[in-house]
C-alpha cells in the first residue's frame, strides 16, 4: 500500500470534496451545497460531464426494469418527477415523448407482462398495456404483437441539465476543480481523509507510482464522496484505511450506437426491444432535433483491471452494424440496407458480468460509514442508468447517509 500520507505537496482544509462532475457529481455537490456544506468537486476532465454523463441516451426512464424495492427503482421512480419540475423550473429542454416496449413475439409479450407487473408495483402506474393495432396505429413503422405504453418517460438535453446543476451549485459557493486526476488517500484518525491530487495531462499514460511523487495538491477534506463513474473503484482500492473487501469487482460494457442516415425520422416515440442481458437492448432513441439513433449493444470490455488513469476507446467499429440490422428489423422491418452510420459510444460501470444478470448485483451500490467503517466517506458504485435521471435523488440519498 503507497504511503499517501508521506507525500510532500501543498494541502488545503476543506470540508466536502466530491470527486467526479458527471451529472451526479454536480447534483451531489449541490445538494451538498445546499444544505450549507462547502464544497470542492474534483473532475479529471476539461469540463463538467465529459464522460458517461455525455455519452447515453438522455432518457428520462419511468422506473419499470428494476427489481422492486431496489435501489433503482426508489430513486428512478422519484428520479422521473424531480426531473420534469426540475427541467419545468430551470426551462431546460425536454420532451415527454412517451416509449413503446415492443413483444416481437408470444414469448416476449410474456415478458411485457411481467415488465408491467414490476413497473407498477415500483410506482410507475401509468403503464398500460396495448395491442398490436393500437401501438401501430402509433407508429406506422412498427411491428409487434404487443407493447407496454409508458406515457411518462421521455428525453432532455444532457448538457444544458449538466450546465444548470453546475450554475446552481457555484451559486451556492461550490469550487470545481477541472483537469484534476485523483490518485487516492488516507483515512485520518478522525474519519476525514486526504485527497491526493495531480493534473491531469501530465498524468495521461502513467502509473500511479510513477505520479506519486509529482502530486500537485493534498485536500484534507472532513467528507468525500467519491463519485468518479467508471474509476470509482479504481480511487477506492487507492485509499489507505479502506478495507479491501466493501469494495466491490467492477466490470465495464462498452454500447455503441448508430445514427439512420435518412432525414424523416421514422417514429415519433422512443421504441425499445424487451431487455436483454447487460442492458436494455438496441432501442430507438430520438433527441431534441430529432434525430434518430439506434443502440446501445452491449460489447464487454476484456479489463483485467483499471487505474485512475485508464483512459476507454469511445470509437465506434463501423463492422459492429451488421448485428444492428437483425435486431432493429424484428421491431422496424423497414430499415434500409446501409442505413446504418456509426455515431458515438459509452462504458457503463457494472457490478454484474457477463452471465451474472440474476445474481442480485445489478443494483446502484452507495456505500456509507455502515458499508466500510469510515464515517467521513460515501462511495458510489455501478451508477448506469437510469443514473440520468435519478441523480437529485440519489444526492439526496448521499446527504442522508452522510
């Protein structure tokens, strides 16, 4: 274990050091600020949300896939309303555009039964079921035995959400720290810790042994939360005092999607496949331009291991298409041939792996003093969606626990 207590650079007292400004870092940092804590966010990149905050398919879910008194399905459900008035309240772009869930086939309608079941008794109750006539008499393009109508999920600008968090947490005094790699830490004896600090471009490329001695900054912080995405795990198993065993293995799905190149969109809905292993399958999603999208799969990542300095290949294999069409086609039978174009790319941070779906570790992991032992830390592990929009609750959640 390094000696983080050893290191020989400058070190500042603060009170509550968030580390990480995805969309839940910001949401986290103000709520934090809100209740009157001081506040500094520490962020790897150039600008708030760089990473998996900007690269998903900015829904706003009802609450319908997730285990019933799971922690997702709490905060989603709550998640989905604070988001509309929040959005409502800031005029920040959205559309409650509603979501088909389509069965392509008796088996699958068995599922949407169940998915309806789940959904209501979460607190989504405004589930309706309907048939194949009436999904496609709203979507001309479509083909389903069946679909499950969920009125209340839509889409919202990301970025514009990302920069209102952001305003309204340096209202309320909250320093941001861009380009600022976290190496790890130290538990005091007081149950604070020490953050250790190192800009981000010199440290591309490098181990953190190799970082350890050109550390720019020691925050010594009364309560950190460490909201780092997909290097959560990879900042906890670099602080010293934190037992080993509360954190948990991390594995990483890599989603692709694919923009259609015509310019008629062809649904006005979100249309989603019933779920599969890993994620929700490869959906139609529309943003506020209209344009429309298909994805993400799921590609599992091969990572031994990470490090706070592990940078992911975003880039999108134009190959990977010719299992979109297939998938597409049982719901839209009337994509094009060479349709396809590669848009963009995410890495969900998971805590099931391939083939371990049902083994009750596909929950959001927010640990506290109870979880580890160390009252001044909150660790949050395996934020994937709906992380999006559940993220002013679970800051809530954070500030309860702390």
């Amino acid at each position: 274990m390094r000696r983080w207590g050893s290191i020989r650079a400058p070190r500042e007292a603060v009170e509550c050091v968030v580390i990480g400004a995805g969309i839940v870092g910001m949401a986290i940092a103000r709520q934090l600020a809100i209740a009157g804590k001081n506040v500094v966010v520490v962020e790897a990149g150039s600008a708030v949300g760089t990473g998996t905050s900007s690269r998903n398919s900015q829904v706003i879910h009802a609450g319908i896939y997730y285990p019933v008194r799971s922690l997702k399905a709490a905060l989603c459900v709550l998640g989905n309303k604070a988001m509309y008035s929040y959005c409502q309240e800031r005029s920040i772009p959205f559309k409650r555009l509603g979501k088909l869930i389509v069965a392509t086939s008796l088996q699958q309608a068995k599922t949407l039964l169940r998915l309806q079941e789940t959904g209501v008794a979460n607190g989504a109750e405004d589930l309706r079921m309907i048939t194949a006539a009436e999904a496609m008499a709203m979507e001309p393009e479509l083909n389903c035995v069946k679909a499950l109508w969920s009125p209340s999920t839509g889409i919202v600008d990301s970025h514009s959400l990302m920069l209102s968090l952001q305003a309204d947490a340096e209202e309320k005094g909250v320093a941001l720290a861009l380009n600022s790699t976290v190496l790890g830490g130290t538990v005091r004896s007081d149950g604070g810790l020490d953050i250790v600090v190192h800009e981000t471009s010199s440290a591309a490329n490098k181990s953190v042994d190799e970082l350890v001695s050109t550390a720019e900054m020691v925050l010594s912080a009364s309560y950190v939360i460490n909201s780092a995405g997909l290097h959560a795990t990879a900042i906890a198993r670099n602080i010293e005092g934190l037992s080993s065993s509360s954190i948990p293995e991390n594995y990483f799905a890599k989603g692709n999607y694919f923009a259609i190149s015509s310019s008629k969109a062809p649904f006005s809905r979100l249309i989603y496949p019933v779920p599969e292993e890993g994620g929700l399958g490869v959906h139609l999603t529309i943003d506020l331009g209209g344009a429309t999208r298909f994805g993400p799969d799921v590609q599992w990542l091969k990572l031994s291991t990470t490090s706070v300095t592990t940078e992911f290949d975003y880039s999108v294999d134009p190959a990977r298409a010719r299992s979109f069409y297939p998938e597409i086609r049982k719901y839209f039978p009337g994509l094009p041939d060479e349709s396809l174009v590669p848009d963009y790319s995410g890495v969900r941070s998971k805590l099931c792996g391939p083939g371990q779906g049902g083994s009750g570790c596909s929950d959001f992991m927010i640990q506290g003093k109870k979880d580890h032992g160390i009252p001044g830390l909150v660790h949050l592990f395996g934020i994937e969606s709906p992380g999006l929009t559940a993220c002013m609750e679970i800051a809530k959640r954070v500030c309860q626990i702390l």
